[in-house]
C-alpha cells in the first residue's frame, strides 16, 4: 500500500444574463444550484468544482473522463456533473480514495454560506467523510477574469491509497 496524489483544475465563464435566461439553466457549483446568478458557459452544466474533482479522480486512475467521455455522455443528453464524478470514482479501482482539497476563485457568488453544503454534497457523492472534504475560497481581489466576476475557477487535490499495486 502506498499514498498518491493528483490536481484537477477547471475553469469556465458565466453565460450572459440573457443566454441563462433563455436556456433556464442555473449555476452550479459542487452539485448545489445557485438560484440568482447567471449559469457557467459550457456543454454540460459547467459545474467547476465537480469538473476539478472529476479531474482530480482522473490523475489518480491515469483515465481520462473529462474530454472526449464526457462529451459522449453530453451528446446523450447526460449533462448533471455528478454523472462525470461518477463515472471517474468508477476506474478508481484498488485506489482508496481518503481526503479532498479544493480551492474555489469568484468574484461572486459569494461562497461562505455555500461551503459546508457543497463539502457534504461532495462527501456523499465520493462516500468520504465531511471532515475528509475541504473547501476553501477566495474572491481573487479583481486580479483574475476569475476575481473580476467574469467566471469561476477551481482546484482539487485528491489523496488516495493505492491497496494493491498493478504492474499492467
């Protein structure tokens, strides 16, 4: 048994006020929908933090689902990010997944109120503990597009135990 560690990083900009409207998607963000504010630009539901951890998940198993999988599973109407986390803890394999570590960039919304709720949205969906799921976030100090307001950015660090080594 060993421990690794993998980075996931996501990053998308906010759909205009008029093109959120018209498409009635809301924002996203750790699986919670975010009523007030204007949904993330993308093919799915743009949801960073999950796409961070979906990526993440993928450091560890070395299997891409981010890209050319998830947008398969778009393309057939699947667009819920939790789909994609998913189907990442799925090539987990003998890896055991132990704690996770993101880091949110926004402007807005802010996110204080929003952490714990997203740390046990993310807990349940992984099965880890709410204390082994850590969020942190900061409003960038307008120094970003991210710290501007003009979309959200995203890391995650995962930490996992691998239970038994596969030389193939």
């Amino acid at each position: 048994m060993f421990s690794i560690t993998a980075i996931g990083q996501d990053s998308h900009r906010f759909m205009t006020e008029e093109a959120a409207a018209s498409s009635g998607r809301v924002l996203r963000l750790g699986g919670l929908a975010i009523e007030g504010f204007p949904a993330l630009d993308g093919n799915s539901d743009a949801d960073v933090v999950l796409h961070a951890l979906t990526n993440a998940l993928s450091g560890l198993s070395g299997v891409r689902v981010l890209g050319a999988s998830a947008d398969e599973m778009a393309r057939r109407g699947i667009t819920d990010s939790g789909a994609y986390v998913a189907r990442a803890l799925e090539e987990l394999g003998d890896i055991l997944l132990t704690h996770l570590s993101f880091s949110i960039e926004a402007k807005r919304p802010r996110l204080a109120a929003l952490i714990d709720p997203m740390r046990e949205n993310i807990a349940r969906m992984t099965g880890l503990s709410v204390r082994h799921v850590a969020i942190t976030a900061t409003s960038g100090e307008d120094l970003t597009a991210f710290g501007r307001g003009e979309g959200i950015a995203c890391f995650c660090a995962a930490s996992a135990v691998v239970l038994r080594e596969n030389r193939n």
